[in-house]
C-alpha cells in the first residue's frame, strides 16, 4: 500500500490557498488565548502552510514542463 506521503496531491487552486490564508493568518497567540486554542490554531496553520507549500511546488511542475518554441 503506497504511503499518503508518497502520493500526488490533487490540483489545488490559487482562489483557495489565499481563501484559506485570509481566514487563518500567521499570528501570535494571544496572552488571554488558552493552551488548546493555541494548539486548535496552530494546526489548522500548519495545515494552511502545508498547502501552499504543495500548490507552489504544482505551479512550479506545471512550469518546468512548459516545453519551449
């Protein structure tokens, strides 16, 4: 069985990536913030950076296959 890892991450759109960034900004936590609410936002950046991470690495396969004149 292959890996999640391993496998390629379906096409994901600019619209979206930037959707998600509005909605889940990189910040500080907040001094009144809880821990776990500090644990809940972090993952859901982790998940935001992971993405764009994928979508950047898409563009740029979508780029070097561009065959020349």
């Amino acid at each position: 069985m292959e890996r999640p890892e391993t496998r390629p991450f379906p096409p994901l759109n600019e619209e979206v990536i930037t959707e998600l960034d509005l909605r889940f900004p990189d910040r500080c936590p907040r001094m009144d913030e809880s821990d776990r609410a500090i644990w809940h936002y972090a993952g859901q950046r982790s998940v935001v950076e992971f993405l764009k991470k994928v979508y950047l690495k898409q563009v740029e396969s979508r780029f070097n296959n561009v065959q020349g004149p």
